[in-house]
C-alpha cells in the first residue's frame, strides 16, 4: 500500500465513521415523521400525494403491509419486464436498441425490482436511455426504499410497548418517507459532485470516432450521473456501462472513485444507529454497528494481504485505482449487497476471491444491502439471545420481551432459507450440461464462477465474479428465482418477526437480563455469524477457492 491509498483510507473510513451516526439520526427522525423545515414544500407534496392514490396515512396491520408490499412489487416487475422486452417502441432510443428476449428481460426486471442488479447484458449495447432512466433507475429508488420499509416495520414490532395497537405502520408512506427525505436528497447533491468529476450525464446519441487502429468505434454516453448516485446509494450495483464502476465515463477520477465507495457503505452504516435510535438505546446499535465493522476489517484485512503477495496481481485492475483501493472496493460491495465493481473478482488471488464470495455468503449482514441488511442482522441478534440464554439456563429475552418459538422460526428461515437455495441451484447447475457450458475455466475456478452467480443472485447482491456466460436460458431463469427467493425469504419473516413482537409484554430488566449491549455480546452474535456460515458453506470454499490457492504455487492454473 503506497502513500496515497494510506491517505485515501484514512479519509474513508474518517468519513464512514463521522457521517454514520448522524445520518442515522436524521434517517430515525424522518422515518417518524420529523422533517427539517428546509423539507416543508416536499412535506406538502407527500400529503398531497397520499391524498390523490388515497393509499392514507393509517397503520395498517402485518397482512395489509404485505400485501401491499406484494402488490407493489408484481406490478413493478409487470411493467419494468413489458418495458424493455418492447423497448424500441419508446421513447429516448438515439441509438434504435431493439427489444430485450422474455428470458432476459424477465431476469433484468427481477434483479432490479429486487435490489440485486444482477446484469446478464451490457448496458450500452443492448439498453435504451429511457429504459435505463425510467425503467431501472425508478427501481433503484423504490427497491431501496422498500428494504427501508421493511426494516422500519421490523423495528416497530421490536420497540413497540405492551399491548400497542400501532400496527407494523404503513407500507407506502414508509417507503415515500425514505425516497423522499433520504435517497433522493443526498443522490441529487452526489449527482452534481459526478457531472463536476467528469462523469457523463447527456441525452445525445453515440459520438463516431476513428480508433488508434484506424478502425471506426462509437463512443457510448447517456443520462449516467443520475444513476450513479443512486446505484451506489441505494446498494444496488447496476452499472451505466458494462464495465460498471471501472469505465472512465462511470467512475472517471481518484476523488470520484472515493465517494462512490462511501457511498456504497453509508446508508448500510448510518441505519444501526437509526435503529439504536427507534428503540432507545445507543448501546444497542453501536454494538450491531461494531460488529459489522470487526467483520468487515477482517475481510479487508485477508484480502489486503492475499493480493498483495499474489504474483500476477494487477490482471483485472483498473491501473488508475491500483491494487489496495480495487481490493476495498470488492470488499465493500460484496458486505454491502452493492454488486458495483471497479475491478474483476475473477481476477482476484483466490483467497481474495474467497474472501468476496464469502462476504456474500454470510448472508450479507457485513452492513449488507440497504435496510435488509441489517434485518439479517437482527435475525442473528434473535439467535444469539436465544442460544445464550439456553447456555444460562434463563428464558432469552430481547428488550424485555421474551423470544419464544415462534420469533426463532421466524429468524432460522430468514438466515438459511437464502442459503439453502445457493446450495440446491450450485448443485443442481455443477451436474447438468447447461450449468457446466457456460464456464470459461474448469476445475476450482469453475466451480467458484457458478458458486459466486448463485450466492450473489440469493445474496441479492449482483456482482458477477466474471467468466460465466450467465445470459442463457438456464441460468436467466434460474437466477432469477434465486433473486426473489433471496429477497422475499428475508423481508417475509421480517414482516412476521415484527408481528410476533408488536404489543409483547415486557420484561424489567434484572441482574440476570443478558445485556446484549456488551461486548461479550458482540463476540457470541460475530461467534454464531460464523459458525451458520462455516457449517453450510465450507466445504464449497475448500473445492473452490481454498483447493485453487493451494494448487496456484505448484503452477496449476484453471
């Protein structure tokens, strides 16, 4: 690491940790209906807003908030699926982009209604401008913005007092309360520091130039400022371009590069302060927050020194980023559930490149994807107070309410139900020809390019480890499953978990409540984030990328 990536992560996680707290703070308050005065006019156009869809201000009941969530989604992936299978009947098409196959289409609508940004095309070869900006820009807002809303109900159940009647709040003026007060004020402000950095933002069409081959290109622009913002804000991924965060028109200069990557783990680590703010205490988020952190660094910290003795280390990187900085971008998209990249992972050393993949596999509670990330979380804090409290022999308890079956049903399904897909689909694509086919290497590294597709569509992460022909039938639709499975396995249960605490009787603290405030706690919830992990993925890691690190010296390349 040279002088200027010591700077520039000393700046970073300044940034991170000076910004966080207090963003949380300001996302708890807007979330609860405490605007800043200089919001008034937009405060004005909400409540007109709820006036014209009438979908009203009232709490609604769990069942409501689902089938409201629900309904939003199917009609999202209805019209963004109709969208760019009949693109080249809209408007803001310069460059005359016919219409995307079903199979293709369906699998882009999935990933961006889901958050994950999985991208099996390249933005500026097959996509028009209108479908980049109203079709999957307008779902980078509103998926974030859901995973928001699903957190904010969690909480609700979680810090709700006896025998409330609140209910689980309302789906819609959640999700129009974090689109509005939170992803789209900070993304117009980082939008203009893009424009001003040289990032591309026009609606012209292809600039035609002669090569230094002496060949005719086209050079790609487009509306990309606007969706960078959001992209990384909103921990989605999707890029511009195909290339994503590596292309100079996306990512053009060192300051750029740094605040898209700050980006990426803002909003993940402001909200455990905003949680520790909903349920008045502190304590209880810095301590989700210093979790996340400690198992951050050391991802960081592996992959840092992996890379840095691999011999062939620069392939795959962007010579304006170097080594260092590629490797603390890969690390934060894949604990963030971002999926931009500024580097190929196919290229990574292999423990590197098992370090990626295994941040994925956690289950992305490493600050994870806006909102849901840390609704894994709190799924592994219901755990860890379970399984203490049976070590002491005492009834587990979490803010005085006591955790019975039903709340530990509800936390198991959300922690294993995306796992146990990654497995099925991982085996089911390693026996069939149309899994197999789509490689471009064989042996380990094989086996770590499908292991990464599936765990980053489950992860709802996105980023692609690069080398696998993912646009095929096979794994169009296959993934894709894996994208909703992913997604509605960790927001359904969190609706129910929320439920199942709404109005519960609490507990008075006494000298033998386990404090999950401490850090004991801390230890036993990161001891158990572990050990989920270990036990479902390890044997993968030790074919995939332990077997190709171990080979790699002996000179066996895949």
């Amino acid at each position: 690491m040279n002088g200027n990536d010591s700077i520039f992560f000393f700046l970073y996680f300044a940034a991170l940790f000076l910004i966080s707290p207090w963003l949380g703070i300001y996302i708890a308050r807007v979330m609860e209906g405490e605007y800043p005065r200089v919001f008034g006019p937009i405060s004005s156009f909400e409540n007109f807003f709820y006036r014209i869809t009438k979908t009203g201000e009232e709490p609604s009941d769990v069942r409501r908030y689902f089938w409201d969530l629900i309904s939003f989604t199917l009609l999202c992936l209805f019209f963004v699926t109709l969208g760019l299978h009949f693109q080249e009947y809209l408007p803001g098409n310069p460059e005359s982009k016919s219409g995307l196959p079903w199979d293709l289409a369906w699998n882009t609508a999935v990933s961006f209604v889901t958050n994950t940004n999985w991208q099996a095309y390249s933005g500026e070869v097959s996509l028009s401008y209108t479908s980049q900006m109203l079709l999957l820009g307008v779902q980078n807002f509103v998926s974030a913005g859901v995973g928001i809303s699903v957190l904010v109900a969690l909480v609700r159940g979680i810090a709700s007092k006896p025998n409330e009647s609140k209910g689980l709040g309302n789906f819609y003026q959640d999700l129009t309360r974090s689109i509005l007060y939170i992803l789209l004020p900070i993304s117009f402000l980082v939008a203009i520091i893009l424009v001003a950095q040289g990032v591309v933002m026009d609606f012209s069409p292809y600039v035609s130039a002669t090569g230094l081959e002496g060949s005719s290109v086209k050079i790609p622009l487009g509306p990309a400022a606007s969706q960078i913002a959001i992209k990384q804000l909103g921990t989605n991924g999707g890029g511009f371009f195909g290339v994503n965060s590596s292309h100079p028109f996306e990512n053009p200069s060192s300051f750029s590069s740094w605040i898209q990557c700050l980006l990426i783990l803002l909003l993940p680590g402001a909200l455990p302060f905003a949680y520790g703010k909903w349920v008045g205490s502190w304590k209880a988020g810095l301590s989700i927050f210093l979790g996340m952190a400690i198992l951050f660094a050391i991802s960081l910290g592996v992959g840092l020194s992996s890379e840095h003795s691999f011999e062939g280390a620069w392939e795959g990187k962007e010579t304006r980023f170097g080594i260092s900085q590629s490797i603390l971008w890969g690390t934060a998209t894949t604990a963030a559930s971002n999926g931009s990249v500024n580097a190929m992972h196919d290229s990574f050393s292999p423990l590197a490149g098992g370090v990626a993949v295994w941040n994925i596999l956690l289950g992305e509670v490493v600050f994870g994807g806006v909102g849901v990330g840390l609704v894994g979380m709190l799924f592994y804090v219901i755990l860890t107070v379970f399984i203490a409290g049976l070590m002491v022999g005492r009834t587990p308890e979490y803010f005085g309410k006591k955790i019975e079956s039903k709340e530990v049903k509800f936390a198991l399904f959300g922690v294993l139900a995306p796992g146990l897909s990654i497995l099925v689909f991982t085996a089911i694509a390693l026996v069939s020809d149309l899994g197999l086919s789509s490689r471009a290497n064989q042996g380990p590294h094989g086996l770590t390019e499908i292991l990464y597709a599936f765990a980053s569509a489950a992860g709802n992460n996105g980023s692609a480890f690069a080398g696998l022909n993912a646009n095929t039938p096979f794994y169009n639709f296959a993934l894709s499953f894996c994208m909703l499975l992913g997604r509605f396995a960790v927001i359904l249960p969190a609706l129910g978990l929320g439920a199942a605490l709404l109005g519960k009787k609490q507990t008075p603290k006494g000298e033998g409540t386990f404090s999950t405030e401490s850090p004991l706690f801390v230890l036993l919830l990161l001891s158990i984030i572990f050990l989920v992990g270990a036990l479902t993925f390890l044997p993968l890691l030790v074919l995939g990328p332990g077997t190709e690190h171990i080979l790699l010296p002996t000179g066996t390349k895949f």
